[in-house]
C-alpha cells in the first residue's frame, strides 16, 4: 500500500523529529499529545531546527514553508484513525504503549499499518494486544531524527513482508537508510551502543579514566562525534539504564548488568541534558 499521510503520536524529543522529516518529505502528518503545551512547544521546535537547516542551506526556504503547512496537531487520538501510517512515539514504558495501542484500535482503518518508535521494547509484545499483528512493526529513528541516517525496521514474530515494503518506502522517501532487524532486545543499534556507554560508566566507577578522559580517548581514539558519557547525557541516563535492564533481562547474561553507578545517578534525578545535570553540568 502506498502512504500518504503518517500519525505521530507523542510530541517529544523523538516524536517532533519524526514529524519534521515525515512533513519535509511531504506527507501529511497529524501530530497527538495528552498535553496542547507539548504540542505548542513541538511546532516551535520543529521551526527552529528547519530555520538551522535553512540558515546552514541544508534546505530550502519555500521546502520549510510547505513542510510546515502539511503538520498538523491535535489533541484526540481517535483523529489518527484515517492515517496509512501510525507512528507511536509516546513515553518508554510497555503499559502506556499499549493502553495508547487499545485506545486507538477502534478509530482505525483496516489497512493502517502501526509501528512503534521504541527503543528496546519487544515488538512481538506490543503487536499482540492489537488486531493486526501482520501489519505491526518497529520503526526505530535515532537522536537527533533530522541529522541521524539511520531507522531500524524491526520484524516481530508475524510481521507480513507488505508491512515491511511499504515502511522500507517511507525511509527510502525520506533518504534515510533502513536497516532491517529481528525483534531481540535492543534490536541492533541498542545491543551494541548501550554495552559501549555502560562500559564507560564503568571505567568511570571503578577510577580508571575522569569523564573527560574517558570522553576524549573515544573523540579522539575510535573517531565517535560524541564521547560515551556526553552521548549518555544526551540520549538520557533513565533511558540509557531502562535499555540496559531490557538486555540484561531478556538476554539472562551478567555481562549486561547495568552499573551500579549509573543507576545511582537516575535515583538521584541526574539524568543527562533533560535535568540539566549528568555525567556533566549543563546549570
Ligand atoms: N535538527 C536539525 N538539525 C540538527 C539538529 C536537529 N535537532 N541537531 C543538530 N543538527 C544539525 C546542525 O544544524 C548541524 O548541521 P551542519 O552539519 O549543516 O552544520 C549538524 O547537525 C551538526 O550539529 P552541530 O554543529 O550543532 O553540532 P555537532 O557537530 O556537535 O553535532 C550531533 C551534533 C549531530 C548530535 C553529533 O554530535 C552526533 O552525531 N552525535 C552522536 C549522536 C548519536 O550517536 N545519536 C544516536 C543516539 S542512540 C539513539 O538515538 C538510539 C536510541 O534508541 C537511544
């Protein structure tokens, strides 16, 4: 089936930058939150990260305009029921994924395909509360959306292969590379970075290096933009540790037990950029 218009729900970090580059391709995109303040601040967010893409000639002036005339907001999520495509982007925890998924089975149209953004929850899992588990998928963007290349499209266990063409389109519409995965924790992009930052968090515990010189030797020795403790603070330390216990989990392997520092900074409400305090200070 061929997707003319994409439902976000959910208008946070993740879910504006999916409606940014899903307007700037020229769909028709209808954004919901439970709150018309992150709506309000979603709309101003996407304007000022397309005037930084006009202002650095990444795009251009009129494609800004048209690309904000085809977003648009609201407050009820029975209004998704007429999009092809549904994209949740809503808050990283199963219970309220799948509440949002119950509340909006009987608004929609056969033929909607539902896809998550989540990060590491199990797809097969999700699918399983809805009727249409064949047309269900993980579509998985990376932080910051506008910038990152990549989107994981996850298959669980009964994903059909027309689900997959027709999202593997909508990322090739968007000039984003898909890179198809199976549905285990962490999909692949998780499996891989979160041991890599919680084995920093780790050297950082046990004393080897500071955060500065843990940061800098991965700058400057492996070539990564970002150190793995700035990285962390970016993506969000409650989200870097609820990652790691999904691996740890549903792995069953010591090897991804979450350090006990990093948990002690999320007790403490340190939580990277979004609380102003992490590994660093942003106050
Ligand atoms: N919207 C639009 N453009 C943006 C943007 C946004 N939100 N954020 C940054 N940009 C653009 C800038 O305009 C700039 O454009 P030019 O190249 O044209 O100058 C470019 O991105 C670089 O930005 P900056 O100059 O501000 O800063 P930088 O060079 O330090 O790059 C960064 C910032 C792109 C975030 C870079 O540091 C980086 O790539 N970091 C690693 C990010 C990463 O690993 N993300 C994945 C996280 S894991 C994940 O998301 C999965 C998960 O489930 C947790």
């Amino acid at each position: 089936m061929s997707i003319q218009s994409v439902g976000v729900i959910g208008a946070g970090q993740m879910g504006n930058g999916i409606a940014h580059v899903m307007a700037l391709a020229g769909y028709d995109v209808l954004v919901t939150d439970i709150s018309q303040d992150a709506l309000d601040e979603a709309l101003s967010l996407i304007k000022r990260n397309m005037s930084r893409q006009v202002s650095r000639e990444k795009i251009a002036p009129e494609a800004m305009d048209a690309a904000l005339k085809q977003i648009r907001t609201t407050l009820k999520l029975s209004d998704l029921g007429h999009s092809d495509l549904i994209i949740e982007a809503a808050t990283e925890r199963e219970s309220v994924k799948q509440a949002i998924f119950e509340d909006l089975l009987p608004h929609l149209k056969p033929e909607t395909i539902l896809t998550s953004n989540t990060s590491s929850i199990s797809i097969t899992r999700l699918a399983s509360v809805t009727d249409r588990p064949e047309r269900f998928m993980g579509f998985h963007f990376m932080n910051p959306v506008p910038v990152m290349q990549l989107v994981e499209l996850i298959r669980g266990i009964a994903t059909d292969e027309a689900t997959f063409k027709a999202c593997k389109a909508v990322v090739d519409r968007l000039n984003k590379t898909a890179a198809s995965a199976e549905d285990f924790p962490g999909f692949i992009v998780n499996r891989i970075l979160m041991p890599m930052i919680n084995e920093a968090v780790y050297t950082l515990y046990e004393g080897v290096g500071s955060v500065l010189s843990i940061d800098e030797s991965m700058k400057l020795g492996a070539n990564h933009p970002m150190g793995p403790l700035e990285l962390a603070d970016f993506i969000g330390l409650d989200t870097c540790l609820a990652i790691m216990n999904v691996l740890h989990e549903g792995l069953a392997d010591t090897k991804y037990r979450p350090c006990p520092l990093l948990t002690k900074y999320v007790e403490a409400g340190w939580l990277g950029r979004k609380t102003q305090r992490g590994f660093y200070d942003y106050r």
